[in-house]
C-alpha cells in the first residue's frame, strides 16, 4: 500500500491544495472535514487526475469521541498513518484584545490548538508503534507579526507553535518528525 496521509480541513484551502499535492506523489489518503459534499467532489477529483485510493472521515475535529471512532473504524491497512496534516482551523472573529468576547477565544482554542492536539494524542500511538511519521502542523503567519485585531486567533496558533517546538523534542526518540 502507498503511503498514507491524513488531511484535517480538507475539503478546502490549504487542506485541498496539500491532498492535491500528496495525490501527485501517490499518496494515499484519508480525507476530514464537516462537509461530505466538499470532501465527495474532492475524492472525485483526485481518482479521476491520480487514480489515488481515497477514504472520507468527516466529523467535526472539536469532537475528540467521533475522532477517536473515526479510527478505530479504519480498516487495518489505513491505520499505518505516516504523515498527519492538521489543518483544520479557522479566525472567525476579529476584536481588539479589551473587546474579545471569552467564548469566542475559547472556541478559537478548541478549533485550532486542542482538536490539533487531540489529533496528535489519537495518532501518535500508531506512529510511535512503527517508529515512524510526521505531524505537519499548519499556522500562520500571525505567530511571528501578531496583528491588532487577531488576539483569538493568534493567541490559539501561537498556543500551537508552542505544542509544535516541544513536540519536535519529545517525537525524536519514536523517529516521528513535525
């Protein structure tokens, strides 16, 4: 079997543009978001340019249980994970720093740290059983700029950068990269 990528937030943006770019290297997939039909015409696309063999997984990535069942479903063969793209994410809200409103920082944090790290909790094992596999985790250039108006949503990447940095020193004795 090729090998295998799992792309969060796929059905769009960056998430589409990396499954485009992974199907070029004959990957195959596992494709997540909350939309069905956008993930559909995706795995549409990619058979018909690159013939990849392609599985949709879409469930809200905040829900840690219907992560969790979501692989533990996989046929045995699609649990070897070699790369792990966590993009899903999203800066809904733009306030000044005095004006955020704190579910609006709590829901940025959820989406765009913890589910990433849930993500990370629920495939480590199995990367780590095979001493082998990358986290790819997508940021933002607002973790070195820091823009007004951006508090949540820096605030949650930055959070991300953090668990990345340490991550990369923890991983190095499973040979898992990020």
């Amino acid at each position: 079997m090729a090998k295998i990528a799992f792309i969060t937030g796929a059905s769009s943006g960056i998430g589409a543009a990396c499954a485009r770019k992974f199907a070029q290297g004959g990957y195959t997939f596992l494709l997540n978001a909350r939309s069905s039909d956008k993930l559909q015409a995706l795995k549409t696309e990619l058979e018909m340019a690159y013939g990849t063999d392609i599985l949709l997984l879409p469930f809200d990535v905040r829900d840690r249980q219907a992560a969790a069942s979501a692989l533990q479903s996989l046929p045995e063969p699609y649990k070897a994970i070699d790369v792990l793209v966590n993009n899903a994410g999203a800066n809904t809200k733009k306030d000044k720093i005095v004006d955020i409103h704190l579910d609006d920082l709590r829901y940025m944090f959820e989406l765009n740290c913890v589910s990433s790290l849930g993500m990370i909790q629920e495939i480590y094992p199995l990367m780590a059983e095979r001493k082998s596999g990358l986290f790819v985790n997508i940021l933002s250039s607002c973790c070195l700029f820091n823009n007004p108006m951006t508090g949540s949503y820096s605030a949650s990447k930055d959070a991300m950068e953090g668990i990345s940095k340490i991550l990369t020193k923890e991983a190095k004795a499973d040979h898992i990269g990020v």
